[in-house]
C-alpha cells in the first residue's frame, strides 16, 4: 500500500469516529481515535503535518476524557 492509501483509510476511520461520536454524544468513542493521529507522525515527513498531528491528539485527548457532558 501507499502512503496516500493508508491516509485516506485513516481519515475514512475517522471521519466514522466522528459521525458515531456526534449521532450517539458518547465520549469514549473518540478515545480510540487518539491512535489514528499517530499514522500521520510516522508516515508523513512534513514537520507541518507532524505538528498538526500532535495538536489534534492533545484536542482529542481533551474532548474524549475532559469533557464534562454526560454520557447517556
């Protein structure tokens, strides 16, 4: 596989994370989509995306464990 192809997988896994997590309001489904943002860090040779990859973890890490609406 190429690198472009496991990107699009990741941001496709994720994209359902997001859609799951926005339809049902349950956090911890957005826990797991911390490691997803580690594909990128190692993959991709850009400083640019590494960076962002980094910020978006920190703001999942945030949103999934911090926030304070409750579950159903």
């Amino acid at each position: 596989m190429t690198e472009l192809n496991i990107l699009l997988i990741t941001l496709i896994m994720y994209i359902i994370a997001i859609y799951l997590y926005r339809k049902f309001r349950i956090n911890w489904i957005l826990a797991p989509t911390i490691v997803l943002w580690f594909v990128p860090i190692f993959i991709v040779e850009n400083l640019f995306i590494v960076i962002f990859s980094v910020i978006m973890i920190i703001i999942t890490i945030v949103i999934a464990f911090f926030n304070k609406e409750e579950d159903y």
